[in-house]
C-alpha cells in the first residue's frame, strides 16, 4: 500500500469515526436524513478507495477530460 493510498484510507476511517462518535453521544442525529449522510458517503468512499485504488469521482473527472496525474 502507497502513502497516498494509506491517507485515503485513513482519512475516511477518520471522518466515519468522528460521525459514529457524534452520533453515540448525541451530538449528531444519523436516525434522521441529513447532510451527515453525505459525509458518511464520502469517509466511506475515501475508506474504500485507499483500500481498493478505485474511485467513482476519479473516473467521472477523467470521462469530462482531465487528465490523471
């Protein structure tokens, strides 16, 4: 695994902690649909994308032109 790849994995391991966190000790209501949902989809995709090397928005981006690194 690359250094990239692990702070990919990382940071979404990160932001669904904080979320999960948020919502045990009531400071954040993830019963309800709402914008935390969105935050949930995208620690998750960065999660799976470190682990796996594919990424949804990584290829919508190529399919509109730009260019990989």
């Amino acid at each position: 695994m690359t250094a990239q790849a692990m702070t990919r994995t990382l940071a979404g391991l990160f932001i669904i902690f904080s979320l999960v966190m948020a919502h045990v000790y009531g400071q954040a209501d993830l019963s309800k649909l709402s914008w935390l949902w969105f935050t949930a989809f995208i620690g998750v995709n960065l999660f799976q994308s470190g682990l796996s090397g594919w990424c949804m928005l990584t290829n919508i981006l190529k399919k509109m032109g730009l260019r990989s690194a």
